[in-house]
C-alpha cells in the first residue's frame, strides 16, 4: 500500500544556501506525522514546497502516487493538500465569513459550502459570533482558529498545519491543540510542523525530528517524548 | 465663466476622466505593487483605437451609432496593449528588484508614444476625433457639451459594475485576496496570474473608455496626450489612497473639481491673480497632492500598510 504522502530526498535551497538538504518521510492516511526542531530548521520551507509556494532543487513528492513536482500551487490545493500557514496568513479586510469562503474557492457546491462554514463555527463557536467582522480585529489564537477553518474548507485529504501555537496564550495553545486531537479523531489525516514538541508529540502517530535541513531522528510520537537525547534539546529537560 | 454651478461641472468632468484613468494605476499597484508608468500610454493607445473604427466605418454614420463601436474599439486596444504589457514586460520581471519593472514601465511609456508617433498615420500632428454637432445642454447655469455626458454616464456606471464586481463575484473576492496577501491566496488555490491578468485588462478597460471621453471632449486625440493625463490620473491614484479602487474615482473628482476652481477663483484673491486661469491648473492639482501626503499620507481613503503582517 502507499502512503498518501511520500517524500523523497527533498532539497530546497533559497538562491546559494540549502535550507532542506535532503529528507524523506511520508504520511499514511489517517495518521497525524510532527516535523519538529528549532527555528531554521526548514520545517517551514518544507511544507512550502510541499505546497507548491517554493520550488525543489531536487527529490520527488508524490501525493497519492502522483508526482507533484513543478505544479503549481493553486493546482495543488485541488488534488487535496490543504496549507495553514505560519504566521496565520488570514485576509486581514475580509471577513470571517469571506475568509472561510475563499478557503472553499475551488469547490462549486454551494450548499455544501455553506454547510461546512456552519461546521467551522460549530467548531469555533467565537468564529460565528464575529462572522461579519473583519479578520484583521481578531485576537491571534482567533485568527489562527480561522486560519485552521479556512485549512480544512477545501476538504482536505492532507492538512497541514504550521507552527499553530506560535505566539498564543498558554490556554489558546491547549484549545488549538485539543482541536487539533479533535480531527485527529474524526480521521483527519495531519502533517503538524511545530516548536512545541510536547504537545506535538504527545498526539502525533509519527514524528521526525529536523535539524539544519536534515531528519536526525524519526519515530512514534511516544518513543520520541521519551527519548533521552529528544527531551534534552527540545522538551528542556537536562 | 466665473460661475460656480459652472465650475464645478467642469470639474466633475474632469475628475470623472481622471478618476477612470487612475482605476488602472490602482488596481495594478494593489495586486502587484507596481505603478505601471506605462498607462497613461494604454490610455493614449485606446483614443487611437476608437478612431481607427470610426474611420473604418462608412463616412456620414451617424456618431451616436459609431459611438457603441468606437467604444468597443477603444476598450479592446487599450486591454490587448495593457495585457501584453503584463505577459512580456512586468511577468519576466516579477521576481525582479522593483526598480527593474519601474524603469521597464517607464520605457514602455516612451516606446508605444513613439510606436504610434511613427506608425500610425497622420500621427505626427494631434488627428481630429469625431464630436457631437448638436448643441449643448443648458441648466441650472451650466452649460455641458453633448460629449461630455458621455463620461458622466459612462464613469459612475463603470465604477459600479467594478464594485459589484469584486465585491460580489467569486473572482472578485479572489483578486481581493490576492491583493491582500497573494502567498496565501494561491494555497486557497486561486491562480494569481490570472487574478494579475485580469487587474491590468480591467484597468486597461477603463482606460479605453476614458480615451474615448478624452476624445470627444478635446476633438482631438495625439500620441503625447497619455503623459500629462497619466500624471494627474496617478495624481488622483496617490491622493485618494492607492490601492482603493474607490479613492481612485473620489480622487480623481476631488483632482478635477479642484483643477476646475483654482482655474476659476484663484485669480480673484487679491495679489494672486497672476497665479489663476488655466496655465497654472497643473501646479494646484500637485500643490493639492502635496498637501494631502503631508496631511495623510496614506491618501483619503487609503489603508495603513502596517496590517499586512
């Protein structure tokens, strides 16, 4: 069987400087997979090149079997990989309810599209009760709720989401996670890139740990949070 | 001719021009952050176009009927000269530093001047366009000439059908999105270079339209006319907060009706009347822009950039 997502030896570099100097993972369907490490790590840029955003130097994904190399972004999205991205990255003049609707701009069933903007308030109830507001005033673990939203509106095969807890409070970081492990429940299939290898770790099947564009070390999310050298670097343990 | 009822309509119709020319600056900066210097040409290149079918058709067509052509005429060169512009000028330079497509713009600005210099007949003098022979319109003290309702028409419907347009279409809301933040309206799956596209044949568009309204209110159309014109319609772009497709409209008005009364009063304070009539219409309408971007830098109906995090 292949998994929904391979990736194999991927290189990307900004001009000169390698960023991801050669990974390979994959994703089965329904599993939750954590790329975890410190900042520079190429966490970020490789998830922008799985989506489409930044081109590889070399190496190959396949989605599905499909190889997606030199497709562009936009055509992407349509075979079914959805991209949060760092930063939240909501349309700051739209509103709520626009932004949930560009999330769903490739599909054309209009009940279904409104069906799913009510879901995504059922989820974030705070969400509904701004839909009319602009996504520039929400606070930022509300824009990352909307950011999330938008994600999951293309009806993704593959969510990926990243660095969802960055900069949130303590309390908006464990609703993230906890509806993070909400998906992950209803069969959600999730590639996590995060700094916070706790909380990542403790709910993903499989993680990987990054260190300067290269996987140093892989395995279940549980033998990860329990070992030694991971806990020493990442879970500030001595 | 001091009147004011009378001013003010030659100012509104002024700024309506003004403010559709200064549509294609905004709407071109707000999705690719580029002034595309070169506009005030595909304005120029529409006026030509409208002219070419009115020679084309049979002599003594009535212009009431040549007009729904001359405008088809118009708008179609001016979007064909504003697309190519995208595709083989500013695309190859989109990851370029900025100066790169600036100084491209300002190049293509002097190539299609001279192209149609060169190669259009009879261009080398000012050639004469079509007017309305039928007299004036006369109301409450203005007089308006038949040609100049067409851009009173002609503007506040294009202005609403852009509106409508993107607030209200699905490819409308895209464009919003990419000017918002074109990385991540692509991961939404929108193509942004067609969203591109689109944001330089509308403004194209409108331009076609205002050369045509240009047209009929000078009588004449001329390869230079898109310099002077392109500069007060980015005026009204800056002044009304670029990037907003409804400050270029108010900012071209605004423009326009200040044009119009500085023409008309300034003359009249005492000790200032060298500095009134029309010769010095051009230095108040940038007297005006200046004051604005001390006062408000962001433009009358601009949005600080600071959201764009």
């Amino acid at each position: 069987m292949t998994a929904l997502l391979e990736v194999e030896d991927l290189r990307v570099a900004y001009g000169k400087i390698e960023a991801v100097k050669g990974i390979s993972f994959s994703v089965e369907a329904g599993q939750v997979v954590t790329l975890i490490g410190t900042n520079g790590a190429g966490k970020t840029t490789t998830l922008r090149t799985l989506s489409g955003l930044l081109k590889p130097l070399a190496g190959t994904v396949r989605f599905e079997g499909e190889t997606l190399t030199g497709t562009p972004a936009h055509k992407i999205v349509k075979l079914g990989l959805a991209h949060s991205p760092e930063g939240r990255h909501i349309f700051p003049r739209l509103t709520i309810t626009e932004n949930l609707q560009l999330g769903a701009f490739l599909r054309k069933d209009a009940a279904g599209i409104d069906k799913d903007i009510q879901r995504a308030y059922d989820l974030f109830p705070i969400l509904g009760e701004r839909r009319g507001q602009a996504a520039g005033t929400l606070s930022g673990g509300e824009q990352q709720m909307l950011a999330m939203g938008r994600a999951l509106m293309s009806r993704p095969k593959l969510l990926m989401l990243d660095e969802p807890s960055m900069g949130l409070s303590p309390i908006m970081m464990q609703k993230i996670m906890h509806t993070i492990r909400e998906l992950k429940s209803n069969g959600t299939t999730i590639l996590l890139v995060e700094q916070n290898a706790q909380a990542a770790l403790s709910l993903a099947d499989c993680g990987h740990v990054m260190e300067i564009g290269k996987i140093v070390l892989s395995g279940t999310g549980q033998d990860l949070l329990h070992d030694e050298s991971v806990r020493k670097a990442y879970l500030g343990e001595d | 001719m001091h009147e004011l009822p009378q001013q003010l309509a030659n100012g509104l119709i002024l700024g309506a021009m003004y403010g559709l020319i200064a549509i294609g600056y905004t709407m071109v900066y707000g999705i690719v952050q580029l002034i595309n210097f070169a506009h005030g040409e595909i304005f120029m290149v529409g006026g030509f176009g409208a002219l070419t079918v009115y020679l084309a058709l049979p002599g003594g067509t009535a212009l009431m009927l040549a007009l729904p052509l001359m405008l088809i005429g118009g708008i179609a060169t001016s979007v064909l000269v504003g697309v190519a512009a995208e595709r083989f000028a500013y695309r190859p330079l989109r990851e370029a530093p900025r100066l790169a497509p600036l100084i491209t713009a300002i190049g293509l600005s002097i190539a299609l001047q001279q192209a149609v210099w060169k190669w259009y007949p009879d261009a080398k003098k000012a050639r004469t366009f079509p007017q309305f022979k039928s007299d004036a319109y006369e109301f409450w003290n203005m007089t308006i000439q038949r040609g100049d309702l067409f851009v009173l028409i002609a503007a506040p419907l294009c202005m609403l059908g852009l509106g409508l347009f993107v607030s209200k279409t699905r490819t409308g809301r895209g464009m919003q999105a990419t000017a918002q933040d074109p990385d991540t309206a692509k991961l939404m799956g929108i193509n942004t270079d067609r969203i591109i596209v689109m944001a330089f044949a509308i403004g194209a568009a409108f331009a076609g339209v205002a050369a045509v309204a240009y047209g009929l209110r000078t009588g004449e159309v001329q390869f230079r006319m898109g310099f002077i014109l392109g500069l007060k319609a980015f005026t009204a772009a800056v002044l009304g907060g670029i990037g907003n497709i409804y400050g270029a409209m108010l900012g071209g008005v605004v423009l326009g009706l200040a044009e119009a009364l500085a023409t008309g009063y300034i003359e009249e304070i005492p000790g200032m009347t060298q500095f009134g009539g029309g010769s010095w219409k051009d230095v108040w309408a940038f007297v005006l822009l200046i004051l604005v971007l001390l006062l408000r830098p962001q433009g009358l109906l601009g949005e600080r950039v600071a959201d764009r995090a």
